[in-house]
C-alpha cells in the first residue's frame, strides 16, 4: 500500500470517529436532557397539577378563585424561569426544547390572562372579561398542541436513536 492511500485509509477513520463520537455526543445530551431536565420538569408540573386542576372545575365565589390563581401563576414562572435556564447543544435536542419552552410560557400566559379577566368580572366588565378570557383559552389551547407536538417529537427521536422515555 503506497503512503498516500495510508494516508487516506487514516484520515477517513479519523473523520468517521470524529463525526461518530459527534453523534452520540448528542444523543447521550438527549438521553441526559431527558433523565435529568426533563424529569426536573414533570415533577415541577406534578406539583401544581392538581392547582390547575381545582382552578378548571372550581365552582365557588370568583374572589377564591382569583386567589387560586395567585398559587399557581407563581409556580408557572417558576416552571418558565427553569426551562429557560437549561442550556442545550445537540440540533434535535434544542428543537425539543425550544419547543417546551413555547408551551410554558403559553401557560403562563393563559393563567395569567384568566387571572386578569377575572379581576375585569369582578369589576363588573363582561365584555373586557370574555375578551380576555377567549385569549386565555387560546393561548392555553397552543399551548396543549404544543405539548402534544413535544411528546411526538421526544417519541420520535427515542425510535431514531433507539432509547426508551421513561414517564
């Protein structure tokens, strides 16, 4: 073998390794983002669920809800501030979350908005109320496809690089 078919066969490896130990780089950062933030997440969420939950099925006087929504709004800003500080390399990995990151500040948002436009009924303000309200629903309807698109996106890249999500 003359030296500059050498020379090839190596410098072929090495950019094989290179571009192999970039891709898995990668998805062990997917792999890791998933184990550890996104878990941090689901048990940030976990915690308020059942607020969330009451806020949607509550039936008592307005002042008591608004005051629920005091709760919650905080924890959600908790919730945006963390996924916002998460920092990611990996192409796919970022996609993901930027994608989380939308729906939580779209929650956020929502609440806040039902927040509002109750503090508007309470005033006696129907028409401010229901327009707020209509944009809260909204914004909380993106942001529940938002999510929806997240879950197909994690699953579909938990198939490509074949590695099992854990809820």
């Amino acid at each position: 073998m003359n030296r500059t078919k050498k020379i090839f066969i190596i410098t072929f490896i090495m950019i094989l390794g290179v571009i192999t130990s970039a891709c898995n780089s990668g998805v062990n950062e997917l792999i890791d983002y998933t184990n550890d933030e996104l878990q941090t997440y689901n048990d940030m969420w976990k915690g308020i669920e059942a607020d969330l939950m009451s806020i949607s099925y509550f039936t008592g006087a307005d002042e008591e809800l608004y005051e629920m929504y005091d709760k919650v709004i905080p924890e959600l800003q908790k919730q945006l501030d963390f996924v916002e500080s998460v920092s990611l390399d990996f192409d796919e990995a970022v996609e993901l979350h930027t994608i989380l990151i939308s729906s939580v500040e779209k929650e956020l948002i929502a609440y806040t908005k039902y927040q509002e436009a109750l503090s508007y009924l309470l005033e006696g303000d129907e028409e401010e109320y229901n327009r707020l309200f209509d944009e809260a629903t909204l914004s909380l309807e993106e942001s529940y496809e938002e999510i929806d698109d997240y879950n197909n996106m994690l699953d579909d890249l938990g198939d490509k690089y074949n590695f099992e999500i854990i809820e």
